[in-house]
C-alpha cells in the first residue's frame, strides 16, 4: 500500500497565472521529495474553474479548504504571501495543522520520521 502524508502546497496563482502554475508543479516536485504526497489545488482546479471570475476563484478556495483538514502539514512556498495563501494559512493555523516553509520541510520531516522511530 502507497502511503505518504498528505502535504498542502501553499503558493500564489492569481496574476501572473501560467507562470505561478509552473512554479506550482516545481514546489509539488519539492514535497514529493521530502516524503509527502503534494496536494497542489491551484493545479487541479483551474483544470475546470476560471481564476479570473470571482465566483469561481471563491469556489476553487473554498474548496481546496475542504482538502486542507485532510492535510498533515501546509507547506509556504514563497515568501511573497497572496491573500488567497493567507486564507489557507489562517485555517491550517485554526485546524492545528503545522505549517512550514520549503527550506524547513525537509528538516521537519526528518524529525517526524525519527520522531516516529522513538
């Protein structure tokens, strides 16, 4: 049986949106690395929702919220933080879900692997 921890990548996709989903696919590529499976909504998503009406960028937020309580850890991927990353950050706060950067990624699974061992 395949199994990872669920890990939230949190990264911008309004405004430069082609651009912010290639850089998407390298962070998931990152956390997958580091042990977890990637849960990237903007790179699903935006396979049937257009970010550019309101009501369908509300929609895709809302829904990535609902898989973020499913999540182990939320992964920041940049230090510039959007509104739509702050939402998710504020909740991943509110559920007690740990949140990390991309440079401590690594680090923290590390000490829940040894963590585990003990």
């Amino acid at each position: 049986m395949y199994e990872r921890p669920l890990a939230y990548v949190c990264s911008p996709l309004k405004g430069e949106i082609e651009a912010n989903l290639s850089k998407a696919k390298q962070y998931a590529r990152r956390v997958f690395e580091a042990g977890y499976e990637p849960f990237v909504p903007h790179l699903y998503y935006t396979g049937f929702l257009n970010d550019r009406k309101a009501e369908e960028r509300q929609a895709g937020i809302a829904m990535g919220l609902n898989h973020l309580k499913k999540c182990r850890i939320l992964v920041v991927c940049t230090d510039k933080i959007s509104d739509g990353m702050l939402t998710e950050i504020n909740e991943a706060y509110r559920l007690s879900i740990p949140i990390v950067n991309l440079s401590g990624l690594q680090l923290y699974a590390s000490i829940m692997t040894q963590t585990k061992k003990k």
